[in-house]
C-alpha cells in the first residue's frame, strides 16, 4: 500500500481563474458534445471545463450582442454560435448531433424590474 501512495502525482499549489484546456486534463469523464441554449457569457462551458470535462465541442445560442462579446473574448471562438433559439431548424440539430449535454438558461429580461422594455421570447407570436 505504501507503494502506492508513493506513485501519487504531486499537486500544484498554484491556482488559476483560467479553464484548463480540455485537451491538457486526462479525464476519465467522457468527451462531451454540448448544446448550451440562452448561453449568456458561456458559464455553462467555464463550469465544465473546472470540472475537468472533455469538450469535443460546444454549440450556443445567444443573440446579446454584449455577452456575445463576452463570451468571444474569453474562449477565443471555441464556443461554435448558432443565433437564436427560435431559428434552430430539425435540420440544424441533425447536422450538430449527436449533443450528449444541453442545458440552458431561460431568458429573464422580461421578468427582471429594471427592463423597462420587457419583451419576451414569445412576444412575436401574438
């Protein structure tokens, strides 16, 4: 037992507020093929990669053109943009898949107080 103690990698001290890339962590996690819809400034795929998933690759659906920003300036273009979640066809979903995660944030500036232009995702359906 006391071999295998020895054989343990020593860890760094020293801790980033950067994601590791994926491609430099061994996981034993599965690579990932992720749909994020309403993405904001792209958390969900800050959050996976702290958690040391392998991203094969990431599809968002953002239309905020500040967060857009956001999101461009700290993953370099690795998050692959769709536009808006009200133009992603059958066909899309069929040429991204297989997704093996989506997941979303559902759209709050029609319920936030300080909007005082609320309009929601459905508004051009009435």
């Amino acid at each position: 037992m006391a071999g295998n103690r020895s054989s343990k990698k020593k860890v760094d001290g020293n801790k980033s507020t950067k994601p590791s890339s994926s491609k430099s962590r061994k996981s034993k996690l599965p690579r990932l093929r992720v749909l994020s819809l309403f993405d904001g400034i792209g958390t969900g795929y800050y959050t996976l990669l702290q958690l040391g998933f392998d991203i094969e690759v990431i599809y968002a659906s953002e239309i905020d053109k500040d967060a857009l920003m956001v999101t461009k300036y700290h993953f370099s273009g690795k998050i692959k943009q769709l536009g808006s979640v009200t133009e992603i066809t059958t066909e899309m979903l069929d040429q991204i898949s297989p997704i093996n995660l989506l997941f979303g944030g559902s759209p709050c500036s029609d319920l936030s107080g300080v909007n005082y232009r609320k309009k929601d995702l459905f508004s051009n359906y009435e």
